[in-house]
C-alpha cells in the first residue's frame, strides 16, 4: 500500500511525535513555486527512511511551507539491500543511472574512480550534494521511501582494501562469467559496474580475488547505463527467487 | 565468438558468395569521416541478419568506400524472439530506448499509440528513418549481428485486432499484477510498456483478454524507459530459465 498524492515533498526530519513540519527552502520553492501547490492540498512527506505522513499544506509559502499531519504510515524495511557500485561516467548519464537506480529500489550507491575512468571530481562535494538531489526526485516520481544512501566517491582498490566485500557480483564480459542462475547470492548484494572502458584486467583479477562473482550479461557490449539498469533488474529478481 | 575491431559499418547487402562491397553513403561518411579510418585498415562488416565479415578498406572514399572479404562468419539465430511494443514517448528518451533494447539483443520494435500516447506522429516515414539510424548505431557500438525490425507505428487496438499475440506479457501497477516466476512464458513473447500516463483500465482489459500476462515491476513508479530496460533484462534471463 502506497499513500497517494499529486504531491510528494522530501523532509527528511520528520518524526513520528510530530505533529507539524516546515520544509526547506528548496522543498518549499519546488513544492509551492514548481509544482503550484495551494494552501489546502495534500501533500505526501517522506523522511527517505521509509517514514511517510499524508498531510495538509497550511502554510504555501515558497520559502517555508507548513504542513499539519493528517495520517503516518511506515514502511517495512525492504528485505533486499543492494549496493551499486559503479564507476563514474562523464555528463548526465551518471544522473541518470542515479535516478533510474533510486526507481528500482536499491539500498546504496558507491561511485567508484577506476584506472580507465576519464572523470576528474574536482569538487566532491558539491557533486555529491548534486547527485544526492537526484536521488530525492527519483523517489518522488517513483513513490519509493526509501533513500539511497550516498557513499563519498573512492578509488577501487582503496574500497576493496577497506571494506571487505560479503556477497558480490561484477558484471564481465570475459569468457569466465558465470550466467545469473550459476551465482551465489544473498539478500545483500554488491554490484559492481565498470567504465565505459571497462575495468582493467588487474581490476578484475582484484575484485575476483576479493571474492566477486563475474556475471555475463549477455552477448553484446552493452553501455554503462543499460548494464547498470539491466543488471540491478535481474540482479533483484534473482534474490527473490531465494525465497525466504 | 566475435570478429572484434574498431571499426564496424553496416552492409545490408553483404552476401555469402560475394568478396567485395560498396558502402552507402551514409555508411561511407561515418566510417571515414567521423571514425577516421583509413585505407588498409581492418574494418568488421554485419548485414543486420547475422552474417559478418572481417574486411579490408581498400577505398577509403566519404561517398563510396570498397571493402574486400578477408573472412566470414554467420551467427547462429538468437533462441529467444522478443518483442517490445511499446507506446511511444516524446523527445529522446524513444531513441535511447531503442538503443538500449537493441543492445540487449530484443527481436523486433513495435512502436504504439495508446489513449494516453501524448505525441503525434506526423511524419511517420521520416520517424521511422531516424529510429532505424539508432537501431543501426546501437548494433554497431553493441557489437550486436541482429538488427531489430522495427514495425510501423500502430494503435494498441488495432495491433491487438489485427495481430493475434502468442505469448505477451504487459508491465503493470495493478494489485493484480503477477511476479515473473508466476507467468507462463515461451521463447517467443511480446512485451507491452504502456505511456507515461500508462496504458487506461479499458486498455489492460484488452490487453489482458487478449491473453497478455500482467506483471509487476516492483513496488515503485517505474519511468517508461527504465521499465523497458528492467523488463526486457528480467524476461530475457526468465526465458534463459526455461530450457531448451
């Protein structure tokens, strides 16, 4: 069950005790100046961790709007907790596997810089604030109230040197991947997606010996999106025919 | 097995018992002027229906380039038949589509008009030229011998009169929505993807009378094209499960 609305704004402080809530400015001019809401409506708050309120926007205010709980409903935690982990492609293509990744419902997303890599970050933060706004509008098209999680950019080996990996798959178009039925899975997963020039061979010889499943996806070369997308569909699907 | 090299070109009249092939314009400018190769140069040509040659440049010529046979080789037919029929959609997001289900090996496009179709077609000839242009393109950055065939632009109802579909599966928000593992499917299927406002309740009647198996996405709002990558992933690896 899903509680709808013409609108859906993101506050991230919301609170099961509350009973009011101001937005930020930005949420304010995007709910109030974008989308033209008027004082009286309805509007669908989320908190991005699976907390929503159903309430009525008493304050429209492009600045600061003010809404008064009508109804809260909780989430369960969903039962799959995948990571992308995906090396950084250059323009919009980066946004856009962000947002269609938010739709599909993954838990966390580690952009990851990588020997052929051609993107520079030369101010992560601001980059990171970039992306973590792209995240929050997917979840407002797509209904889901459950935010990703943001990781701070990190070079491969220095991921793999830190966190160990528990169960994780990377998808190769080398002649030793496995086919998606052949995998070892759990419920939490790391997907790992390489550059548009693919990940090196030493890389791969490193995330095979950290302990990550190489996965065929198919014949074709595919690009960076299609395979991010492809992969965590299938990926998903397979982890529900775990069962329980 | 793949002939690999840089460059790719696309020769529709390739022809088993022929040796040497002249490029079409079109064709001639991209491999020369835009990728720059020259003569001498190791060039890999596909007809779009399975057969490649690995060939020679021998007239590196913007308008005619002549290519010589060095080798040959004929993919066997893919195992699976899907089609995407899917209600168009404004702007690039059509053609990225395309491109993307081309990359992931799909059979053939049906392009649909629905209720809530927002976009008119009003010059389908020229349409049509420009989608087969990135159904081209995108076996050629793929790597992929089977060029889709894209069918004409037809109203849902009409398609569903005229053409009676065998095994059909149609993305759905309904609660009535099965899981993949639920459908009944074969090697050849029909995938529907509704509009951006999806298909209407009288639309999926039809759908579904016409013998269309509903299916889930997942809990969240899924944009057109990230429904159509996801779907077409999950039914390919579904169909990989069925066996031979």
């Amino acid at each position: 069950m899903e509680l709808m609305s013409d609108f859906r704004s993101y506050a991230p402080d919301l609170g099961l005790e509350k009973s009011t809530i101001t937005l930020s400015p930005f949420e304010s001019h995007h709910l109030v100046g974008t989308n033209r809401a008027k004082q009286g409506n309805e509007v669908i708050l989320f908190n991005g961790t699976g907390l929503e309120w159903k309430a009525r926007l008493e304050k429209a205010d492009k600045r600061r709007c003010v809404l008064i709980k009508k109804e809260a409903f909780h989430y369960n935690r969903p039962t799959k907790n995948i990571t992308l982990a995906i090396a950084l492609i250059k323009g919009k293509t980066f946004d856009s596997i962000l947002r269609q990744a938010t739709e599909l419902g993954i838990a966390r997303i580690q952009p990851l810089t990588t020997q052929w890599t051609q993107v520079q970050i030369k101010n992560a933060e601001s980059k990171c604030k970039k992306w973590q706004m792209q995240l929050v509008e997917a979840c407002k098209q797509s209904g889901n109230p459950w935010l990703p999680i943001l990781s701070d950019p990190k070079k491969l080996d220095q991921l793999l040197e830190e966190d160990p990996i528990e169960t994780a798959v990377v998808a190769s178009l080398e002649s030793k991947a496995k086919n998606w039925s052949d995998l070892k899975l759990s419920r939490a997963v790391t997907l790992f997606i390489g550059p548009e020039g693919d990940f090196t061979p030493d890389e791969y010889q490193l995330l095979i010996e950290s302990g990550a499943q190489p996965v065929s996806l198919g014949p074709h070369v595919l690009r960076s999106e299609t395979a991010a997308v492809s992969a965590l569909s299938v990926l998903s699907e397979s982890i529900n025919q775990i069962g329980d």
